[in-house]
C-alpha cells in the first residue's frame, strides 16, 4: 500500500502551505501566526472540533471517523516553531524575517499532519477519533510539557501517542525507527567559577577563575571516559566560556554554558552527579567556588516496544518493508516528545529528507518531496490504528 492517492493528489497544496511558513518562521510559544494558519486551515477542513491555546499557543484538530464501535482516540503530533538562524540560500519562500528560519522542518512537520488532517476529515473511514496536534517550542521550550500539563490528554481521550522527524540524507522515501530509547535526554548548565581578581603581574595575590575553569573543563571530560558504564552512551560538552575583558587584569568570575546528553534516566542522574562533584571539588583544590545551576532539561525520549513497532508496520505499508530500518542507532540529540511519552504509550519515528544541509544549520531545508510519505503515514496509521468494524 504505498502514498495515499488522495494525498497524492494535493500534494502540491501540502508544498504551498510549507512555503508559507517557512517565508513567516515564528519562535517558542510566540507562534500566532503559525497557530492561526493551523486552526484556519483545520476549520476548513471540516475538523468536529478545533481548538487553541493549549499549552498557551498550541492547537488540537479533533476528527471523528464514520465508525461508530469505538471511543478510542490516538494522537498525531507535529511541531510549529522555527529557530533563531539567519538564513542563507536565496528561495522563492525564503524567511522574510530577519534571523529566523525553519532550519529543522517543523514547517514540513506541521504542513504533513495538515495534508493527513484534510485527507482523514474527507474520508473518515476508521472508527475512533484521531487528535491532531500542533505543538510549539520544542526547540528549547518545553511545549510537548506544557501541553500535557495543559490536560491534553486527558481532555482528548488521547490512549497513544505518536510523532516524526524528518533526518537529512536518508533517503526520501525510508523511515527508521527503534523501540526503547531514540533520543537523548537533555540538560543546560552554566558553571560560574569564582576567584579572585588582580593584576596578571601578580598572580600570587589572586586566585585565577581563568585557570580554574580550565582544569574543571578538562576533568569534566572525565566523566564520560570513567564514570559511565563504556556500554552506555553520554555526552559532556562545554559550549561557552566568558571570562574578563583586558589583557592584563585576571578576572573574578568565569562562567561557562554546555550541554549534558544521556540514553538513560539512570546515566544522565550519574553525570549530573558528577559534573556537580567536578565543579566544586576542582574549584575548591584552587582556592576557588564552583557553582552550577541546572536548566532547559528534556527527558529521553523512549519508543514504547509494541507501538514502535505497530508504527514500523504502518510505515512498511506506505513505503515497502525493505525501506523502513526497524532498528536504528539513536541519536544524542533531544526532543520534547518525550513528555508525551512519558504520559501515553506511543513511538517517534525518523522520515528521510533526502541529500540536505543538516538540522539547525542555515542552508538546511525541508524537502517537499517527502511530505507525502509523512502524510500518507499519519493518514494509514488512524486508518489502521481504528479500524473501522465489519
């Protein structure tokens, strides 16, 4: 059963509604125009009921199936928001704001679950109620949380949970999905050493924050190389480091931002327990203060086994089962699904975009080409999720 054919067949509307926003990139929960466009076009659609504001600019298309045996319901979920980048190729539906771009496809996320929206509101033929969902801030802002804490699913009946990503350079045409964990956990840290300042000259009469967080920044690297089970997976990654201004003045703080990334709850515990030991035990050996202040966290994200692999099934459907890897590495990169996770069974599975610039990067784009595949997947798993008796 490959693309749907009635998807097929509008394809070219799902590509304009993905030029469209992409050319009006929106940021975190500051996604009106975004949210507007999504309820406009699920209104249109015909959806039983549409509904905002949830987790404070989400929305929720409710379709009901002609079915009448079932009150089960089953989740589809896309992301809205765009990233902070400049971006840099010249296309006909470019940004038109300045330092902001849909440099991870969300565009191309929230453009499929709309074309599977249209299709599912034409035909209706499962039984059961599929709930559209469209997220914001999930770069960076929790808004797969907020929404659960927003009562999503209790208020939609919602019994499992799904989503999508797209990957650069698998090719169109292929998915690939794993059961357990699929992507990392995440947590933000800043560091603030705390010496003493004075004049290079005299170092004696100071206590260097430079040097401090030198050796805290090498000992770190420690943690992954010796304090995790070499089987296991994890990252420890300072990403910035601010400390004075003049070239002969050692200054009284240094402060550094970084990243921590495990595959289970019971490493990412492990490192943050570390990174906390390192911090104030390397800073105390120097005469210094280590402090560290924890944010921006993300749980793992962890395919449930059965509907990761009812989720692989469906995709064989679509694309032919030598197409769709059932059992891919995950990645050390994060996702707010999680949160939906964490309250329903569900799975998160990658969809090929093709030869592309990576994600986050400025020349990445979504390629429009795949959105059918993603569409008719969202389309056959309602369909094959409720199936319609008789």
């Amino acid at each position: 059963m490959p693309v749907v054919d009635r998807i097929g067949a509008f394809a070219d509307e799902i590509t304009a509604w993905r030029h469209d926003l992409h050319a009006h990139p929106e940021l975190l929960y500051d996604v009106e125009r975004t949210a507007a466009f999504v309820a406009e076009k699920l209104s249109g659609f015909g959806c039983d009921a549409v509904v905002t504001g949830i987790g404070r600019t989400g929305v929720v298309g409710v379709i009901r199936g002609r079915g009448t045996a079932s009150n089960r319901a089953i989740g589809l979920r896309a992301d809205m928001d765009a990233l902070p980048i400049q971006e840099v190729r010249d296309l006909p539906y470019r940004s038109t704001v300045p330092g902001r771009m849909h440099a991870c496809g969300h565009d191309g996320h929230t453009a499929m679950l709309l074309g599977a929206a249209r299709y599912l509101a034409e035909t209706r033929a499962f039984d059961g109620t599929a709930v559209m969902i469209f997220q914001p801030a999930e770069e960076g802002g929790g808004g797969g949380e907020a929404m659960v804490h927003d009562g999503l699913m209790e208020r939609f009946g919602i019994e499992a949970v799904y989503g999508l990503h797209n990957i650069p350079n698998l090719p169109v045409g292929r998915f690939a999905i794993r059961p357990g964990p699929i992507m990392a956990s995440t947590d933000r840290f800043t560091i603030t050493i705390r010496g003493r300042g004075g004049h290079a000259a005299l170092p004696q009469h100071a206590v260097d924050s430079v040097l401090v967080a030198s050796h805290v920044i090498v000992a770190l690297q420690s943690i992954v190389s010796r304090s995790v089970d070499p089987l296991q997976s994890a990252v420890v990654s300072v990403c910035a480091l601010e400390a004075g201004e003049a070239f002969n003045v050692l200054p009284d703080s240094v402060t550094l931002r970084g990243t921590l990334r495990a595959l289970s709850q019971e490493v990412r515990g492990t490192i943050k327990d570390r990174v906390r030991e390192v911090v104030r035990n390397v800073a105390s050996a120097f005469g210094a203060a280590g402090e560290i202040d924890f944010s921006g966290s993300y749980p793992v994200t962890e395919n449930h086994p059965a509907e990761a692999q009812f989720m692989a099934d469906v995709a064989a459907q679509v694309v032919g089962e030598a197409q769709v890897d059932r059992a891919v590495a995950p990645l050390m990169a994060a996702e707010d699904f999680s949160y939906m996770l964490a309250h329903r069974p569900g799975a998160y599975i990658f969809m090929g975009n093709g030869p592309s610039a990576g994600l986050h990067h400025p020349e990445y784009d979504f390629c429009d080409a795949a959105a059918p595949y993603g569409a008719s997947l969202w389309a056959r798993l309602i369909e094959r999720g409720l199936p319609l008796q008789g």
